[in-house]
C-alpha cells in the first residue's frame, strides 16, 4: 500500500508543481488566452496560485521523503484541497462545465492521500 500511496503522491505533486509554475512563472496574458478562468483574478493573485500550489506540492513530498517534519504532508494535501475547493467554487460559479469535474478528481486525490497518510 505504501508503493501505491507513494505512485498516486508523486504523480499529484508533479501535477501541482507543472500547474503551479506554469501559473507563477508565465506572463499573465499567455495564462489567460489558455484558461478563461484567469480573468476573473488579477496577475498577483494568478502568481501566488501559482506559488501556493507549488509548495504544496513540496509539501506533499519532501517531509515524508526526509523524514524531517512527515505531518506537514497531511497538512499540506489539506491546503490543496482548500485551493481546490475554492476553485470549483470559481469554476462553478463561470458556468465552467468540465472543469469542476476534474478539479473534483483532483480533490479527491487529495484527500485520499491525507487519510491514507493519517490512517
């Protein structure tokens, strides 16, 4: 179980740290010709998106890899999942349609991750 939790885990941060940078590091007009969500949040709050979702990412990985600190993973899949539920509420309220539901899925890896590294 423990090979599985790590697959899904490392696959989750690599998603979060593609996303997350793609979302600090480009410029905010390129960002918002390729997802219209952009509009509705102005390029600092796109860049710290962008910087939250990577250290969370960080987060899900580098405690329990070391062993330094391993109940920030928890907290960490805990604060992608708020992020994410505050996306689907943006996406929601767009009148987005397939975004939701892979934002969904995406929360709920989450939180698989953090009752598995509870439990």
């Amino acid at each position: 179980m423990i090979i599985a939790l790590w697959i899904v885990t490392a696959l989750l941060a690599a998603l979060f740290v593609m996303a997350g940078s793609m979302k600090a590091v480009t410029p905010y007009g390129t960002v918002r010709e390729k997802m219209a969500w952009v509009e509705s949040v102005n390029p600092p709050q796109l860049k710290t998106i962008g910087i939250l979702e990577v250290l969370g990412a960080l987060g899900l990985v580098l405690p329990a890899a070391t062993g330094i600190a391993p109940w920030l993973t928890p907290i960490a899949a805990f604060g992608l999942f708020v992020m994410m539920v505050v996306a689907v509420a943006l996406h929601v309220r767009r009148k987005e349609s397939a975004t939701p539901s892979i934002v969904l899925g995406i929360i709920a890896l989450v939180v698989g991750i953090g009752w598995l590294v509870f439990a």
